[in-house]
C-alpha cells in the first residue's frame, strides 16, 4: 500500500466524520469523537460544549429524506507534532431544501484532530455560519 501523506490522512478522517454527519451515522460520528470533545458550534449558542450528549440529541432526531453531499472548500491542513493537526474549510451541504428544490448549505468550520493509541480522534472543533 502507498505510503499516505499526512495532510491526505486528515482530510479523510475528516471526509469521514462530515459523511457521518450528512448520514446522521451516530455510530461512525461517536467513533472518531473523543469522549471529551469540545465545541463552538451555533447550536450551542456561543457556550463551549463538552461530550457526546449534546450531538446526539441531532442524530436521534429522523433522518431527512433523499440525498446529501458534503464537499470541504480549500481545506487547509497544518501539522501539529507527529499526532495532532488543525483543519480549515467552508463545508458546502447539498441537500433537497422542504419544498424539494435543491439547496446548499454553507459553514466556516475548523477541526483538531490528535491521534492517541495509534487512531485519529476528533477532539474539537469550531463550526460557524457564514456571515
Ligand atoms: N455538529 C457536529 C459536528 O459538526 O461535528
């Protein structure tokens, strides 16, 4: 198997969590979560959340309908060590909006991942609308 950089690395595991976002896959987002994941995100109305509960409340909501595409603009990768990295992009969201007409969602987003025992662990991230 080619060797695989790093920034390829971090911008599939991150592909990854935006893919388990977009299928509402708990079990996919909650294994690349550390347990004690913190967050900025609008949802949290600008107070820094930490663990799992607080996203799984969306996963549980029902699943929209028909497809979802996620795309990371320009993401910028930059290593931090041999085991941790910082990740930025806008996150475009192609969905069906409620009257079926596509539409595009739009996030300014930045991720850190630190890899601990050997796997990359989502361990907190800043999500903001655009303005
Ligand atoms: N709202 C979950 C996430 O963006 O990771």
């Amino acid at each position: 198997m080619p060797h695989q950089s790093f920034e390829s690395e971090i911008l599939e595991v991150n592909q990854a969590l935006l893919d388990a976002i977009a299928g509402g896959d708990w079990d996919a987002y909650s294994e690349l979560c550390a347990a004690d994941l913190t967050a900025f995100e609008a949802e949290s109305r600008g107070q820094l959340v930490e663990g799992m509960e607080f996203h799984r409340f969306y996963f549980d909501l029902p699943a929209g309908q028909g497809p979802v595409n996620t795309t990371m603009t320009m993401p910028h990768v930059r290593q931090l060590g041999a085991d941790a990295a910082v990740i930025c992009y806008v996150r475009l969201t192609q969905r069906l909006g409620p009257g079926g007409d596509p539409v595009t969602g739009r996030f300014e987003e930045t991720r850190i991942w630190h890899r601990i025992e050997g796997r990359w662990q989502h361990v907190h991230f800043h999500r903001s609308t655009a303005t």
